[in-house]
C-alpha cells in the first residue's frame, strides 16, 4: 500500500469519526429510574425476577428493598407465563414448526397505591423449526431462545420504568 493510499484510508476514516461525532451520536446507556427505591412484587420464584433485579441493581441509582413500605415505588409482576404451539405441520402430520411466547403483566404504584404507571403487558413471541432427528439441538434451540425472550422482556420492562413518572 502506498502511502498516498494509507494517507486517503486515513482521511476518510478521520472524515467518518467527525461526521458521527458531530451529529451526536452516542451509544444508549442507561438512564436512570425516577425513583430511589423500589420493591418487587412477583408469584413464586420466577426466574425472571433474578434477571430483573440484576438488571434494576445494573442500572445504578435505585436500591431494591425487602419491604413493599420502605419503598418510593411498588413493582407488581401479576403474571409471567411461558407458552408452546404447533405453528405448522408437514404433510405426514408430524410438528415442522413451533411458536414460543412469554407474556408478563405488571403495573407499577407508590406505597399509596397511587398508580405511577397503568397495568401492562408484555407479549414477546418467536418460532423455530423442529426436526425430530436433530430432538436435542432443538430442545436446546427452545430453551436458548426462551432465555432471549426473557432477556427481552426484561429490558422492556426496565425500559417502561425508565419512562415512568416519578412519585410525588
């Protein structure tokens, strides 16, 4: 390469960089929940819960307590449920694909019971094709992409909190 070519590379590089610097492009961060403290509300043990925990902890600036009076804002998950079904079959009458869904319901209050964010649903679905030679690569495509859902959820979730107004 000669070094009038290695000079254009690099101009048009430094070029690239001003022109994404300039119009303020930066990488989403986090933006921090209007509230300092928050308590979690959930049925059972959901795994979810873990996730979303982690992620609220991740975010700095609100703290999870263990009591529903010592927060400023009350989490209420109602519902997370994980659903299966034959989306398509083949010919022969044997499963070709399968559709996946998780729905999670909640709604976010003050201590007060005064509504900081109305009831929600999250419905988050995908599909995957099945071949019952490849059973184990595909029980493993199940529960991988179960994962990603819950993952998605999540961060929709901590998403809508980010949006939602602060407690008086």
């Amino acid at each position: 390469m000669s070094s009038s070519s290695a000079m254009r590379t690099a101009l048009v590089a430094l070029g690239a960089a001003l022109v994404v610097a300039a119009c303020g492009f930066h990488l989403r961060g986090y933006a921090p929940l209007t509230f300092s403290t928050l308590y979690i509300s959930a049925p059972g043990n959901a795994p979810m819960l873990t996730d979303l925990k982690r992620a609220i902890e991740g975010n700095g600036g609100t703290k999870l307590v263990d009591k529903p009076t010592e927060a400023q804002a009350i989490l209420d998950i109602t519902a997370v449920v994980d659903d299966k079904q034959v989306l398509s079959l083949t010919s022969g009458g044997r499963v070709q694909e399968y559709a996946l869904s998780k729905r999670v319901n909640f709604s976010l209050h003050d201590a007060a019971g005064k509504e900081l964010m109305p009831a929600a649903e999250i419905i988050i679905r995908r599909s995957y094709t099945f071949n019952e030679s490849e059973v184990l690569a595909r029980l493993s495509e199940e529960e991988r992409t179960l994962k990603e859902m819950q993952s998605d959820a999540v961060q929709q979730i901590l998403r809508r909190l980010q949006a939602a107004k602060a407690p008086s």
